[in-house]
C-alpha cells in the first residue's frame, strides 16, 4: 500500500466520519459533566438535618455542610512552626524572658502559650495557669465557648460577665462552632457576640447593614481584638469609644482611669493588651484595599464544582497559592521572604523596647529603693505605663507587624522613646 493510496476518497471519507463522531462523543461527555457539575453546586449544602438554633456541635453542622466541615477538623492539626508564629504550641515566656518582668504580678508573668489552632481555644483556655491558678470573671469565656451567646441569653449579660470563670467552667464544653458566625438556617453570616456589636454602635457603625465582604472581617473582629472587663460587674468591652487606634485606646483608658494591675517592680498602674489583631489590620493596605480577614486565613478553594471558604483557619504561609497568589503574581519563595522580612524588622524592634523598658523599671526600681516619693516618680511610672501598653500592643498582637508593618513600627518607636522618658524622669526624681 502505498502512502497516497491512505488518503484516497473512500477511506478520507471514513476518517472523518469517525473523528465527527468522536468529537460529537467528546462534546456530549463534556456538556454532561458541565450539566452534572451544575447541578452538583445546586444541592450544594446538602439537606441531611435539619438545624437548630441552638446546634453548636461542628459535627453536626458538618452533615450539611461537609466541605466546609472537612477543613475545619483540620484545625486540630499541628502543621507546625512559621518564623513567628503557627500551631506548635511553646512558652512564650521562655522564648522572650523580658516578658515575665514587664508583665510583673499579673497572671500572664506566670503562663502564657503560642495559641494553636482554632479546635483548642476552650481546651487552652481551660488548661492555662492563669484560669487553673487564678480567679477569672466568667467573661473570659466570651470569646472561647460556643456555649457564650446561649448562657448570655439565659443568664443575662451581667451575669454571665460577673460570674467566676470557676463556676462557668462546667457549662463549657464546646470551642469554636459554625454557630459563631454563621446563621444555621440561612448560613449567612453574623454576629453572636454582644461586645462587638456596641462597639461597632458607639462608633456608629450598623452592623446590619455591612456588606457580606465587610462581614467576613466583622465575624472575626468578634474576638480578635483589644478588651477589657469594665466595672465591678467586669463586662466585656472593646476600648473603642476614641477609635480602634492604640492612642485610641489609651484615652479611653484614661477616661476610666483604668488599670488591669499595678506592677510589681515599678508600682506603676499598668494596661494589659490582648490581641488587637483587628485593630492593626484595620490600619493597613490590605484592610484600606477591602481585603477581609477571611481572603488570606480562609481563602476560597473549589471542592468539585462547589466554592467554598477554607475553614482551616490558619497562617497564610502555609498556604501561599490560595492566600496570597489569587492577588500577587510573584512566586511563592518571594512572597515568602517579604512576609518574614517585615515579621523580623518588627521583631527587631520588639527587642529593642523590652530593652528600653527594663532599664526604665531598673531605673524606676533604683530610685524607690533610694527613697523617692510616689508623687516624685509618678511621671516615670506613667510613661511606663504609656510605653508597655505599646510594646504589648504588638507583642500580643498575632502577626509580628505583617497587619500593618508601618503603624506597627510607628507603635513601637514610640514604646521605645517613652521608655527612654521613663527612664530620665526616673533619674530625674530626687529622694
């Protein structure tokens, strides 16, 4: 056989009705894939129970929602360390030793862990020495039980706050929930936590009418924040009535004339910070560009042809494809470098204010020991107060400055030069 006699009339006629009907198989294939796809993200969430307005159990929430519940089991997991952060779980005292001076007669001197996944918030939050071996309010449980918003409403907000953490221990038994932030019926997003939403009200924000990307930080702000426990009834309250800004935050202090304790060393009238993630964040270009909380901890991934958020809520450098590569087109190991480079700047400046700190308390403690009055060191005392409550405000924070690199450098110039005021007005003060 010859090579034309393969393309004579009869057998080129064959050929492409053969490749006609493999393509129309082809085409038919893919159509009924679309169509099945289609209809797939259709029944998507699944109808298997029907939900309670008081389900809490993720479990259970994950029959109709298994996507999303596959993820979040993940919380569980150790995927270990980041530069500055991940899930293993270490002393963060022994890793930063100034910490247990400058946190001096408070409980935080005594225990204070790098937080793991989202699946331990209650489990840590009952183990930690400073709910075993100190007296807490229950409203320490605010942020850390599902049972919180069900208590309040049987209980009453004072009294949930008010009561020892001791007594509420037994009630608890559920961390994080779907429940938290998503409505069961409808799965829309919202708001189950009461000091959030008069926060958000005194700064004349309507909660109600946020947009659901606004919602997707908003859910997050419930507990990710700066607070404090107001009032003989110690009710959870976000210092927010001057602004969600560290300078903020301290004239609201000041209004008060609050103090979560007075300093062992200095006996300065100190300010605890929590974890003023969504503040920080609040002042950066991702927040100023309408990134939310949830684009870069729980980025979209597709399951199929449904979309859905990834409820494994975690640092987004395990994770750089999702997170971060949907917005920038760099490679990842770039990507990479640039966050660690800002975490390590700002860590450099950390230790820099905890040195300026303790030569301020050395300096505070030198004078009381040679006799200084207190209303000869009440300037020095309060600028300690002025330049910890800034280190803090960072330190606890959970993401080493990346939220917002140059607000975070500005706090902590300022630690550090209230430190060094401290430091003179000290020397300054004659016995």
């Amino acid at each position: 056989m010859t090579f034309k006699s393969l393309f004579t009339p009869g057998r080129l006629a064959v050929s492409i009705f053969v490749l006609a009907v493999v393509g129309s198989v082809v085409v038919a294939l893919l159509l009924l894939n679309i169509r099945q796809r289609k209809l797939e993200a259709l029944q998507y969430p699944l109808k298997v129970v029907e939900m309670s307005d008081k389900e809490l159990d993720p479990a259970v929430w994950g029959k109709n929602f298994p996507f999303e519940y596959d993820t979040f089991v993940k919380t569980q997991t150790n995927y270990g360390s980041t530069a500055y952060g991940g899930s293993e779980p270490y002393s963060r005292l022994e890793r930063t030793p100034a910490a247990k001076r400058l946190w001096a007669g408070y409980a935080f001197s005594i225990d204070y862990n790098e937080e793991r996944g989202h699946y331990y918030a209650l489990i840590d939050q009952k183990e930690t020495k400073r709910t075993t071996e100190f007296k807490q309010p229950g409203a320490c449980a605010n942020c850390h039980a599902a049972e919180a918003p069900g208590l309040i409403a049987e209980l009453g907000w004072e009294k949930f706050n008010s009561m020892p953490y001791d007594e509420l221990r037994p009630m608890l038994h559920t961390g994080t929930s779907c429940a938290d932030c998503h409505n069961p019926k409808t799965m829309e997003l919202r708001i189950t936590r009461p000091a959030f939403i008069q926060a958000m009200e005194e700064q004349g924000v309507d909660i109600s009418k946020a947009s659901r990307q606004e919602m997707r930080s908003y859910v997050c702000g419930q507990c990710h924040v700066e607070y404090y426990f107001k009032g003989e009834n110690k009710l959870l309250t976000f210092p927010w009535s001057q602004g969600r800004t560290v300078e903020g935050a301290e004239k609201h202090y000041d209004a008060y004339a609050f103090t979560d304790w007075t300093h062992k060393e200095t006996g300065a009238p100190m300010l605890k910070m929590q974890h003023p993630d969504f503040e920080l964040w609040g002042t950066g270009i991702h927040a100023r560009s309408g990134v939310a909380c949830a684009d870069c901890h729980m980025p979209y991934i597709r399951q199929g042809s449904v979309k859905v958020s990834d409820h494994w809520i975690r640092s987004p450098l395990n994770n750089l494809q999702q997170s971060c590569q949907s917005c920038h087109n760099l490679p990842e190991k770039e990507l990479k470098e640039r966050v660690i480079l800002i975490q390590t700047k700002t860590a450099e400046l950390l230790r820099k204010s905890e040195a300026a700190l303790l030569s301020a308390i050395d300096a505070i403690v030198k004078q009381q020991q040679a006799g200084a009055t207190d209303a000869q060191l009440a300037q020095a005392r309060q600028l300690h107060r002025r330049a910890q409550m800034r280190w803090d405000y960072i330190f606890s924070e959970n993401s080493t400055g990346f939220h917002s690199p140059q607000e975070a450098a500005r706090i902590l110039a300022d630690s550090i030069d209230f430190a060094r005021q401290a430091e003179i007005a000290a020397m300054a003060a004659k016995p």
